[in-house]
C-alpha cells in the first residue's frame, strides 16, 4: 500500500466540505498515510479557497501532505487516488431566478458537470481510482460520470452512508440500542425519498431487525418516511442541505472502503448493478457492500428481502431507470 494518497475534493468552497476537507487531513480517515489534496471549485469563487488552505495550514495536521487548489479539474485529477465530488447546485437554493426543488431540474443543472469530470477521470485519474459521488442527484450523476470516464477498474460510488446513518439513529431511539450496536444498515436504491431502508436485516445488537421490531405500522408510518424526508426536514429547518452529517458520512464511506469489513458486516453505497438482486445493469443503486482483503469493493450478495422489502426497492429501481432515461443524452 502507498504511504501516500492524493484526494480530489470538488464543492471545497462549499459547505459540506468545510467540514470534510480537515477531516481528510486528520489520520483518522487515512490512517497514517501523508494526505496530499486538490480542491476543486468553479471560477467564480476559486480565490475563497486561498483562505481555506491558510486555515488548513494553520491547523497543525501532521498527515497533510501537498495542498493545491483550482478551477481546473482536468488538471486537478491527475494521478489522483480518490474523488469526492461535492460540487453541484443542492436543492433549495435559488438558480436563475427559480427556487431548485425538484429532482429533475437538478438532474438537468447537475447532469452536465458529471460528463466532463467523468471524463477527465478515465483520463487522468489513478486505474483503481475511487470516486464518491455526494452531489445530488447523486446516483445519476454517478452513472453520467461512471459512464463518461469508461474505466472498468475505477470504482464508482453514489454516496448512501448518510441515509444508512440517519436510519441507525431511528431505530436506536426506537429500540433503546447504544447506535454502535446498530450495524449493516443498507439502503436499497436512489438516495431520493424513494430509497429503501432495511429495515429486516439491520443487525440491532447481534439481532436481526425483522425479530426486534414487530410494529409494521411503525416501520411504514414513521421509519420509512422519517428517513427518507430527512434530507427535506433538514432543509425546511436550516434552510440549507446537511453539511456536517453529508460530510460524517463521506469520510465513513472512506474508511469502510479503505478498511476490510470485518465478517458478517456491510456498509452502503451506491455502486454499478451487474444484475444484483435483479436490478437492470449499469443503474447506480443502493446496494450492501463489502471491502475485501485486497482493497476491492464488492456487492454482498446474500441477504433475503420479503415480498414487502422487494416491493418498495421496486419504486427505487424504477425511479433510476426513469432517471437513466431523462439522461441517455448525456451517456455514450
Ligand atoms: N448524497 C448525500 O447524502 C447528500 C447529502 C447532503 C447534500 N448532498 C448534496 O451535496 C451537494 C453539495 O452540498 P453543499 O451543502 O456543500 O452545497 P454548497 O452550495 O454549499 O456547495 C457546493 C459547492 O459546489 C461548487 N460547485 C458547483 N459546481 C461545481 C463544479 N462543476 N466543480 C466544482 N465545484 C462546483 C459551488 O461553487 C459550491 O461552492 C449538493 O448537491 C447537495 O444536494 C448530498
């Protein structure tokens, strides 16, 4: 293993990476390996992160390695190890002139960034590249992205750990459990209010989820839409999109990647289906996945769903074939 990484952090002017780029930096998320960066931001505010640099500077964080900054991605993910790309225009936000509240006007905004970095990816970026894809709508942008850099050996991800995290803290309030002992939460499909969280094989202290909570109103009534209206609740009350738990979540995304997952556990992300539990190939979906000895990340493939399980995954995995349709002009 390479003592050094280099990370490519786009969005770094943002509000998620405020909270994300010391965190990279800090020997917790890379271990002991010096943590060289390339922030990425569009023209307009680039020059802000001259101020973000002096701050990192004047951090003390004895794995920062090289720090750089740009508005030239192409340039930027050169050789790079690992990609977290932030940057996009979040919902809730007013662009020319019309509040961005619906998925597909993001699709349409967002769409386009992802084929030029994809892109330049393929390139330039290391041939077992990792990308984390956090800007919305993540699971497309990651297939626009995915699709455009062309390089089987690089791992494409869309970014559930938040969602997978917000569902732990549910059901450790509902059932009084320390949330260190609420593990393998997996969020099946789009990070979109149709994902599915698991709710029957979350493991809650060594226990499977469907022999702890027998209360289906309570799964149907309050736990999925709790979950998966979070991001909108978070909105509504702040006025902007989470910031500090997005970026919690990235940087456990990174550390369940960089890691071998120990036996019998999973995280999420969404990755490429080849066909996994029946989804259409090529869709980027919310899957259980495992990190191996060797660093490779794949999709863990035995776990049962019931028919009621199956059912709702079913409107995810139309939603990002709907999705994949409003954007086969941006794929090859
Ligand atoms: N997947 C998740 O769980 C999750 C959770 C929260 C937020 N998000 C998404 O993350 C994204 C960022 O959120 P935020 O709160 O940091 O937003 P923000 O508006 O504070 O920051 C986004 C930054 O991206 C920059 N940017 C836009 N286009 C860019 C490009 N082409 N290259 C480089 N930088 C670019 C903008 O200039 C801005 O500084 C949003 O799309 C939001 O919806 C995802």
């Amino acid at each position: 293993m390479s003592s050094r990484v280099k990370v490519v952090v786009t969005g770094a002017a943002g509000q998620i990476a405020y909270s994300l780029i010391p965190r990279l930096v800090d020997g917790n998320t890379f271990g002991d390996k010096i943590v060289d960066l390339c922030l990425v931001e569009i023209p307009q505010v680039v020059s802000k992160l001259e101020g973000l640099v002096m701050e990192l500077e004047d951090s003390y964080f004895p794995n920062m390695g090289e720090v750089t900054y740009t508005d030239n991605f192409e340039e930027a993910s050169n050789n790079a190890d690992w990609f977290l790309l932030v940057g996009s225009i979040p919902r809730g936000i007013v662009y020319e002139g019309k509040k961005i509240e619906e998925r597909s006007d993001l699709l349409k905004i967002n769409g386009g960034i992802f084929v030029k970095q994809g892109e330049a990816i393929g390139k330039n970026g290391k041939n077992d590249a990792k990308i984390l894809v956090v800007g919305n709508p993540a699971n497309t942008n990651a297939l626009i992205g995915k699709n455009s850099a062309g390089k089987e050996s690089q791992l494409w991800m869309a970014m559930t750990m938040l969602d997978s995290s917000r569902a732990k803290s549910v059901i450790s309030k509902k059932t009084g459990t320390n949330i260190k002992d609420v593990k393998n939460m997996i969020i099946w499909g789009n990070h979109s209010p149709t994902m599915y969280p698991d709710v029957e094989n979350v493991l809650i202290d060594g226990e499977l989820g469907k022999d702890v909570i027998d209360d289906m109103k309570w799964v149907e009534d309050h736990f999925l839409p709790t979950v998966q209206q979070r991001g909108k609740a978070v909105i509504d009350s702040r006025g902007a999109s989470s910031a500090t738990s997005a970026a919690k979540a990235a940087l456990d995304t990174i550390i369940a990647c960089e890691n071998t997952t120990k036996e019998g556990n999973s995280f999420s992300a969404a990755v490429a289906s080849d066909g996994a539990y029946g989804v259409p190939e090529g869709l980027i979906c919310g899957y259980p996945l495992i990190t191996l000895s060797d660093g490779s990340v794949e999709i863990k493939r035995d776990i049962s769903m019931s028919e009621f399980a199956k059912k709702k995954f079913q409107i995810s995995i139309d939603e990002l074939e709907s999705e994949r349709e409003a954007v086969k002009h941006l794929l090859k």
